[in-house]
C-alpha cells in the first residue's frame, strides 16, 4: 500500500495560500487540486524553476536551499505548507519546523513525512550492523516526531501509512520478540504527517474577526474571570459584541476555549448583563 503527501489535501477551490518546498513533482497535481490557489515552490535548482514543463502551473518560484537560507515569507503568510524532507532532511530540524510554523496562518497546516526507524527491514538491518542514514538523513520513531512537533509549536499532530507492506508477517515476527506494533507500525515504511497549527476549536475561532478582535475578547474574558474590575469588565465585552457583530454562540465557545473556570465566566457575563 502507498499514499501520497497530496492524498491529506482536500481539493478546493478557494484562494488559498500554498508553499512547497522540495516538491516540483508534486506541483502538477496541486494546481488541479486547487485550481484558485496562489502557490509558491521553494527549490535549491534554478533549472527547476525555468523548466518549461511546469511553466503553465502559474508558481512563484524561490530559488534557495531551505536547509541552509531562511525563507524569504512574512510570518502567517500561507494556508498551507507541503514539505516532504522538512523533518528528514534537515540539517537543524527544530530551526526548519519553527520557520514554517511562522510562515503559517494562525489556521494553517503542515504536510510532512518521515522514513519510520521501527520499519521491520531497517530494524533487521540495525541488527546486523547497518545504519541506514547517509548525508543528511536522519530517521525517526512516532514519538520523536510528536516531540518535535510539539515542542515546535504544532498544536494537533495526525499520522498516516505512507508506504507499508502489504505482507504483515515481517512486523508480527518482531512483535513476537516483544516490539509494539501500534497502528502496524512495524510493517509501515513511511508515515505522512498532518501538523495544525492550532486545535480544531481555535482555528474555528481564529476563523472569525481579526486578530485584534479577538485579543481584546481574550483580555475581557481573562479580566472577569480573575476579579479585575468585573463589571466594567462585562459592559466593555458587550459592547464590543454589539460592535463587532460577535454571536453569543461564539463567545460561548470562545469562553470554553480560552477561560479556565468557564462556568463561573458564562455566569458573570449573563449575571452583569441583566
């Protein structure tokens, strides 16, 4: 079985922001998913850029090698980021996911992958000797990457098989010999990862009113949840509702999301508002 990195995308067609790094094979396809989309590729080969072959797909080229320049975008700048060695291949892994967690919209998302360490044919190479990174490649097991995306900043984190073997029997023998074999672990070559940049209910939220909206609601809410000025507090925040157009059911799920004692806030707000 093999699933491609393009097969998490969910064709569309808005105007979206979309980067690519290292994946001029891939911009073909991308521009029928998403046919609106104003699409930038990043690679190190100017001969890659000017190939005719991909001179219809309306890209904006960046020649520059991501592993060595920083990226050449302003922070919150795209929808969408495919890059397929961004864990990989990089020299300083922690440096490239935190550069593309910037360039992301506070809605945004990563698409990656990595060549799994747990895979049965790079452990029984292991065993016998053989350490299967060369260059600049470096492997990774499941918890790795989550750490890394966590500590990155990446707020909700999705795996699927990549490549994996049809035959089960190559993971089962190392699971007799007392391997995990979570999510037939041993048996995938390649995981894709989906990496948002924030939870399913911020990003619903951050999908309405600016940013400085929002901020001001989040400073209200934080005032009358800690005791500070409630009431002057309160008539500001509906105010601001009144103003902006902010829904009760979006303030509702925007206590849940950002309030500790939410139902002491909820309480406060309709008790001060009668």
């Amino acid at each position: 079985m093999k699933n491609e990195l393009l097969d998490l995308l969910v064709p569309s067609a808005e105007t979206l922001r979309i980067l690519i790094v290292d994946g001029s094979a891939y911009l073909r396809r991308l521009r029928q998913m998403h046919p609106n989309a104003e699409i930038h590729a990043v690679t190190p080969y100017a001969e890659v850029a000017e190939h005719a072959v991909l001179a219809d797909l309306r890209v904006h080229w960046h020649v520059l090698d991501w592993r060595r320049e920083p990226l050449p975008f302003a922070e919150l700048f795209f929808d969408r980021i495919v890059s397929e060695f961004a864990i990989e291949s990089a020299y300083e892994p922690y440096d490239s996911l935190m550069a593309l967690n910037r360039a992301l919209k506070e809605t945004g998302t990563l698409y990656t992958s990595y060549t799994n360490i747990r895979y049965h044919r790079i452990l029984a190479g292991l065993r016998n000797g053989e350490f299967p990174v060369r260059g600049d490649r470096h492997l990774y097991a499941k918890p790795e990457i989550v750490r890394l995306l966590n500590d990155t900043l990446y707020k909700e984190i999705h795996f699927f098989a990549g490549e994996r073997d049809d035959d089960p029997a190559g993971g089962e023998s190392w699971a007799e010999e007392g391997f995990l074999n979570i999510s037939d672990d041993l048996t995938t070559r390649t995981w894709l990862v989906r990496a948002d940049r924030s939870t399913a209910a911020a990003a619903n939220l951050k999908m309405f009113f600016s940013y400085e909206t929002r901020r001001t609601i989040a400073r209200l809410l934080h005032r009358i949840e800690y005791n500070i000025d409630v009431e002057e507090a309160v008539s500001a925040l509906h105010d601001l509702c009144k103003r902006e157009g902010i829904f009760d059911e979006y303030l509702a799920d925007f206590i849940t999301e950002v309030c500790v004692h939410d139902e002491r806030v909820r309480f406060l707000v309709d008790e001060y508002k009668k």
